[in-house]
C-alpha cells in the first residue's frame, strides 16, 4: 500500500449556478514533505467548517483505483491527483478492505478511518457536472474520512501500512451498502455504533436511523 499523491488547496470563491459559493475542494498535488497535524495538512483548508474539516474529519483520502472508472464513466481524460478533492491519493486500499476504526501508518503520521464521504454539491463544482453527486453515490466509491492519531510528516512514495483493526467492524463498502441501498441496514449501523472510532456526525445519523426503524418495527 502506498501514497501516490498529496494534494491541498486553500479555499477559493467561485460562481456557482449566478451565485458565489467558498469551497476547498480545488486540491493540487504537492511535492516534498507535508506536515500532517490533527486538524490536517499544512497549506490545506475547507471553507465550510461546518460540515467539513474538524478532528473527524481532518484528511480525506480517495483510492487511485477509482480514477480509471471515472475516466471511462465520464469519458474524460484530463484528471490530475485531488480531483475528487481529496487529501490524500492512495494505492491498495479500498472501500472494500478498510473499515470503520482501521488504524494506519502514513510515513511519520498515524490516522484513523471515521466515516465515508457524503458528497455534497460542490463536488459538481470542482467536476463541472451537476450529475456527479448521484453518480458517485450510486458508485459506492467514496474514499473515507480520517481523524489524525499521531502528527507527522508525508509525502508521496510513503509507504501504508495498517497497524490495526477492531474486529466485528463494518467496512466502508458494507455502510454504504447499508446507508443507501438498505443492505443488512440494522445490523450494519448498530456495529458501526459499536465502533467508538466513527465520527461524530455518522454517529448521530446512524442511531436516528435506528431509533426510527425500532419505532416502525413497534
């Protein structure tokens, strides 16, 4: 497993459908060694601090995997590292394979898997497709968030390596299998619950789920 790229990007304002929207999702490749710290990566940052950034949610990594499909799904050919705004571009780890609470080794720094990505509108900004959303979504490639254990720097060519894993944890594939097409709903959420290393956010969402099937259930 292997870091194939860095990527940051301050936030900028762009014109969005005649209106002005802040957005960090502009990420560029960075050569060298990056400083990664609690809250993310040197010369990186999110605008909307609401829903993005924080502990939980301090870097986001995306298989370079996927790139292939999307350049045949969306038959484009001029995508560079960060093009789904991600932090971290990585090689031999997959929604299928990392779960919920993975713990892992990036150079000098150790990071924790949260949660998925939920992708938001301004996906549709940085790909100029307003489709991209569902599409992503409907993919199940979302890459996953990650809390920052140990402070330290990166770069590209670090080696990945996972140091551990809980067991009885849900994989990234199997909650989004479980958030958005129903598969083994119940059952998915209450092990991720169980995870004390899911965020904050996914938490909330997932027993508000759980408490409103119980009800329908009687």
């Amino acid at each position: 497993m292997e870091l194939v790229s860095v990527n940051c990007g301050k936030p900028r304002r762009v014109n969005y459908q005649g209106r002005l929207v802040d957005t960090g999702i502009f990420k560029n490749p960075v050569e060298g060694s990056v400083m990664m710290h609690e809250l993310g990566l040197d010369g990186d940052g999110q605008a909307d601090l609401r829903v993005h950034g924080g502990l939980d949610k301090a870097v986001y990594a995306y298989p370079y995997e996927h790139y292939a499909f999307w350049k045949g799904e969306l038959e484009r050919d001029d995508f560079t590292f960060g093009q789904f705004g991600e932090n971290l571009t990585t090689q031999g780890l997959t929604e299928d394979d990392v779960a919920i609470g993975d713990v892992l080794q990036i150079g000098e720094a150790e990071v924790e898997v949260t949660q998925p990505r939920s992708p938001c509108f301004k996906l549709a900004i940085r790909m100029e497709r307003p489709d991209i959303v569902k599409r992503f979504i409907k993919a199940g490639r979302s890459g996953f968030y990650l809390r920052v254990l140990r402070e330290g720097p990166v770069a590209k060519g670090d080696a990945i390596t996972r140091v551990r894993r809980v067991d009885d944890v849900p994989t990234i594939r199997q909650l989004l299998d479980a958030y958005y097409n129903g598969v083994d709903r119940l059952a998915t959420y209450e092990r991720a619950i169980a995870v004390e290393a899911l965020s904050q956010s996914w938490r909330n969402d997932l027993v508000e789920r759980l408490v409103e099937a119980r009800g329908q259930h009687g």
